[in-house]
C-alpha cells in the first residue's frame, strides 16, 4: 500500500515510522510512505512561504489555507486514492475502520493544523476521521497513530507469532492477562491452569477473564455484541 502524509512537519514521523515493525513493512514494500511537505504548495511571498490566515468572522487561531492543501492533495491523487482528513470533528477511529483502510491501495492523509483547514478544501477529502475524543496539539500525531494501527491488517505486516495479536479487538472483548516467567513473582503465583497443557481449559479460562475484564472495565462493549449471553 501506498500512503502519503500531508501535514507542516514531515520530520515528526522520522521515528515512529523508522522502528519496529513499521520499518520492516517498509523494507518488505509491504508499505511505502511519502511525506508531503503543504509549505512547499504555498504561494511564495518573498522568502516564505505562507500556509495560514486568521478566520473569517473572527475568533483565535489561524486556518490553514485552502490553496496549498488542495494543491497538496492534487500532487499525489489518482484514480485509486482514498484521502483522509484527520480532525476531532470526524468519525472516531475503530479496529473495523483499520482494517477497512487497510484495504486501499493508496492512502492520502491530511493532517489538520492550527484551528483546522478552509472548508472548501475538503471538497477534495473523501472522509473526516478522529482518533479519539480529545485534541491534540499536532495533527501529525494522528496520522501516525492511524498508520500504525491500519498497518497491522496488511497481511504480512505482522510476522506468524504476532498475527494472533489482531483477535483482541475483533472480538470486542478485551484480551486475557499474560503471564511468563518466573513462576511466583513477589508472592504472586501464575494461575494454575495456565500450566496444565489443557488447551481447551485454558482457551476457556481465558474467554472468561476477557469478558470479566471488559465488563468491568468497558461495560457498553458487552452490549454491543453476542458476547451478551456469555456474561452469565
Ligand atoms: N483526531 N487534532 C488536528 C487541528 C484541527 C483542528 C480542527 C481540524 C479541525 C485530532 C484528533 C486532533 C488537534 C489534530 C487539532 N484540525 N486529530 N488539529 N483527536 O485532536 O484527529
């Protein structure tokens, strides 16, 4: 899959994007990144270039300026691209949405920034995600947070022993805690059936710590699936 990152920091995702998993996915062509600096599709005043502007109608902050953005998109989009618009004001992010994006061929990011973009650049975006119902002080950071979690749906990203890792959420219970070694840390021993070899007892044991935590924790999930009549 392809991806391009429009945003007004394209240094901030050297790191996130150059460890770990992500970087092999790149290695293996599995994934293959651009970074689009908006600076360089704004009309040059001199020696700078100018990206943002105060609101119509007044109130703080700057909004980025429809030209540069939509000039931005224009450079990278085909026929095949899906482009995306990362703000608070969108639909919030789920493991479904993920593996739906993971799908695409190619993928255009726009980072929002300041108090947000012109509306009338959106007429280039196909859909609005958030990550969560919070701001944050740079939308870099939700791009990297969607990358890394659409990234995992891409088959072969994850290698066999982390592949298991994608059920937790596709379940919509949360995950059984994990133990390894030593056996008794600080008083506190591994739970028994975990040692017995029983497969069917452990996958059993641990269906039911999901669901206890989740009900516990994150209670409105349980009502969201068949996981219902399981709760006793
Ligand atoms: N999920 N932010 C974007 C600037 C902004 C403001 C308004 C569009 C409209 C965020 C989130 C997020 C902070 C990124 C504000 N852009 N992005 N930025 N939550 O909080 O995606």
């Amino acid at each position: 899959m392809r991806v391009d990152i429009l945003s007004l920091f394209p240094e901030y995702f050297r790191g996130p994007f150059d460890v770990s998993i992500l970087k092999r996915a790149q290695g293996s062509k599995l994934l293959d990144i651009h970074l689009v600096d908006i600076r360089n599709f704004a009309a040059r005043k001199g020696n700078y270039a100018k990206v943002d502007d105060r609101p119509y109608g007044g109130g703080p902050g700057m909004i980025l300026m429809p030209e540069p953005v939509c000039e931005a998109i224009r450079s990278v989009k085909k026929e095949k691209s899906h482009v995306v618009y990362l703000s608070p004001q969108g639909k919030t992010l789920t493991a479904a949405k993920c593996q739906e994006l993971s799908q695409k061929e190619h993928l255009v990011l726009l980072c929002g920034h300041y108090e947000g973009v012109d509306e009338r650049a959106l007429k280039e975006v196909d859909e609005e995600i958030s990550i969560g119902d919070y701001v944050l002080t740079n939308g870099c950071l939700a791009a990297i947070v969607l990358v890394d979690a659409m990234a995992r749906f891409i088959p072969g990203v994850l290698g066999h022993e982390e592949a298991a890792g994608q059920d937790s959420f596709q379940e919509g219970i949360f995950d059984a805690p994990h133990y390894t070694r030593p056996e008794v840390f600080e008083g506190i021993a591994v739970p028994e059936v975990l040692k017995t070899g029983n497969h069917a007892e452990i996958a059993k044991w641990r269906r039911k710590q999901g669901l206890a935590k989740t009900k516990r924790v994150r209670p409105e999930l349980i009502f969201l699936k068949e996981n219902l009549d399981e709760t006793e």
